[in-house]
C-alpha cells in the first residue's frame, strides 16, 4: 500500500483472517483527518475458491467490523467474487460497493476485471468476473468515481515471448496480470461545529 508522505499516517495495523487456509489478511493504515476523525484505508486479498463451509462471508465480515469500528473507512483488493453470495456480501455488512455506487450493474461485462486477459480454455470455463472490488463506510465519504485501468499490458520483449510460448494453456498475449486495476475517487466532507461543510 502506498500512502504519500505528506498524509499524517496514526496507525498501520495487519489483521489476519483466523478461518484463512491460505494464511490472508487485511492491512489497514489510519488517516489522521481534520476535526479528530480517521480515515481507514484497507486492502485485502480473499480467499480463492470454493470451501465448504465458504470462508470469505467470516474474512468479510472481520475487515468491515474494524472499517466501522472508525469514522470513515475504504477497502479494496482481490474478494474473490466467484460465488451467488459474494455478490451480497458487502450488503450484509453495511458497506457500500463502489462499482455499483458509481452506476455500475451486477454481471455487466463492463464492470468484470477478470477473465479477459486468461487462457481461451480459463476463458471458455470461468467466464468473466468482478472479483476486485472497492468497498467504503461512513459519514462524509463521498464516491466521485470509479474505473477499471490496465487492460492489455503486457510483457515486452524476450521475456514477454517465453511467457507466451512456456505458460500453462497458452496466452494469446504476454499479459502481465490476469486481473484488471480497480480505482476509486473519494472526497471527504464533515461537517464542522458551524454546521458547515469541511473537506
């Protein structure tokens, strides 16, 4: 996570998820804010796959308990949305999805940030998916936009052709990553002894 200098930085705190088999996480940085307030700023990675029972709902739920445990507070990262429930997820932990926020719609091709930049055979068998999101929570935490960045980077040269001709399935182009980049814009506004707006 990298957060500029000039923030005042309060806390950076590590929590790891107690259900995880694949030793994940969160990591968390407090933002000292105007007017005593904190802005929390996560990222996390779920857990891939199926489980039985599903391990994501408890890793959810355990990095929106310290988002609202603060005034204002943003997750991002890799949720592993594969499943029907994962698309509720954050509903059911009062978090706001920033993607659907910004206007987007659940299983719109536009808002899938995986599964264009795989094998045809991953392609044909998984389909695309929204599995990074951007989750956030609290007063004066105002969404101004929301994107997808980084389709068709790729590896150049020497390296970018080996990882064409030796990767697992074949690649159509030396993709650098299987996922899309996911980008918020925040403002925070709160509202002053006046009754004003700071931000």
């Amino acid at each position: 996570m990298l957060i500029p200098n000039t923030m005042p930085i309060k806390a950076v705190f590590r929590v790891a998820y107690p259900n995880s088999s694949m030793g994940r996480d969160v990591l968390f940085v407090d933002i000292v804010l105007p007017q005593d307030k904190t802005l929390r700023v996560g990222t996390t990675h779920l857990e891939s796959l199926r489980a039985s029972p599903p391990l994501r709902p408890a890793q959810l739920t355990t990095a929106a308990d310290l988002m609202k445990d603060t005034d204002v507070a943003i997750v991002g990262g890799d949720l592993n949305a594969i499943e029907d429930f994962d698309k509720t997820l954050h509903l059911e932990n009062d978090l706001k999805d920033a993607y659907l926020e910004n206007g987007g719609a659940e299983g719109d091709e536009e808002g899938a940030t995986w599964g264009q930049m795989v094998t045809k055979m991953e392609r044909a068998r998984f389909g695309l998916g929204r599995l990074d999101k951007i989750l956030f929570c609290g007063d004066g935490l105002v969404l101004e936009g929301f994107q997808t960045f980084g389709m068709d980077a790729v590896l150049e040269g020497e390296a970018g052709e080996r990882l064409v001709n030796e990767y697992f399935g074949g690649l159509e182009k030396a993709w650098v990553t299987d996922h899309l980049g996911i980008m918020a814009n925040f403002r925070v506004a709160l509202a002053d002894a006046d009754a004003r707006t700071a931000e």
